[in-house]
C-alpha cells in the first residue's frame, strides 16, 4: 500500500502530537526506517519500549503513522509505519488562531533543535566517515535579497529537487541497490532578517 502523498497538519491536537520532542524523534526515526516496531524504535532512541509503544499509540491517533503489514515470523510485533509521505505545516492556517501560532513555535523550536543536534553529531563524528562521506557533506550560507514570491518560488524549487533525489534512492533501495547508502539529513532554512 503507498502512503498519500503529503498531510497537511491544520489542527491544535495533531500540532501538539508531533510537537512533542520525543515523539518527533520517533516520527523522523520511522519515516527513515520506512516500518519498525516499537522494540527496534526504542533502541534508536534509547528509550523504554513502554514508553515508545505509548507515544507511537499517540501519534497514531492523531493519524501521523499507522499500522504497517506484520513482518515478525510470529505476528506477535505491531509494526508502524508512516501514514504519509511527510507532513506540512502552513503559516496561513495558524493566522487567525493564537494557539495554533503557540504550539507551531514550539514544534519549529523542536524540530530546529533536534536538527542542529543531529549537525552536531555529525561535525563531532565526521573523523568517523570515509573520506568520500566527508567531501560529499556540505554545509554552506547564502544570503541573497529577494522578495516573498521569490522565497516562496526558490523553497517550492529545493524541495522538488530533494523530492526528486529522495524518490530515485527510495526506487533504487526498493529494486535491491542498497551498496553505499546511508542516512542523508538535508536541512533547508529560508527566512527574512534584519541585519
């Protein structure tokens, strides 16, 4: 079964779910493995498979994930997947509700946090990475000016592209070619300041 395409998140309950810092870790660890179970989760994150199972259950009923096809040979594993193939949130739905603003800054909060984490990580561990891992990672700043329908056109361009890339590696792991494939974090910020 493929999941949709993409959820857009509009309402306080969902927002709140996924803001959750623990259960964001788990969304992005499920959305990488494509289908886990709650034990093999727990050990990505370093947390109690009760504690797991709860928030996984959490973010299911919100319709963030769901249920994926059995793959334990005794069928006594629950597994999860994502219920679809990412999710957004839009600035024009949070306008008019002031706890919609609220709980989409503390999921931002969260998710910037755990990516400038997971760059950390990197740039502690990169001694760890092949030469080829090391030139291939990039991290780089631009600073043009530009107007709004031009931000808004240059992100609807990046994200096409990583689309695009994303779905080739996902076609190409699917048929068998998995040889040199790692987990690749692409973080993409575009936003207006004042100097």
């Amino acid at each position: 079964m493929t999941s949709p395409e993409h959820r857009r998140i509009t309402d306080l309950g969902t927002l709140k779910a996924i803001s959750h810092p623990l259960r964001m870790r788990l969304y992005r660890a499920l959305f990488t493995a494509r289908t886990a179970t709650a034990s093999q989760l727990a050990d990505q994150v370093d947390e109690a498979v009760s504690l797991v199972s709860y928030h996984l259950r959490k973010l299911a009923d919100h319709g963030l994930i769901e249920e994926a096809e059995n793959r334990s040979s005794d069928g006594r594993e629950r597994w999860w997947r994502p219920s679809s193939y990412g999710f957004s949130i839009h600035d024009e739905d949070m306008r008019d509700a002031p706890e919609l603003v609220a709980a989409n800054t503390a999921f931002s909060r969260t998710v910037e946090a755990q990516r400038g984490e997971m760059q950390a990580r990197f740039l502690d561990e990169r001694h760890t990475w092949s030469a080829e891992w090391r030139t291939a990672s990039t991290s780089s700043e631009w600073l043009p000016r530009l107007t709004a329908p031009e931000l808004a056109a240059l992100a609807a361009e990046l994200d096409a592209v990583v689309k695009k890339y994303d779905q080739r590696a996902r076609t190409a792991e699917e048929a068998g070619d998995t040889e040199g494939r790692e987990n690749v974090a692409v973080h993409i910020n575009g936003f207006p300041y004042r100097a």
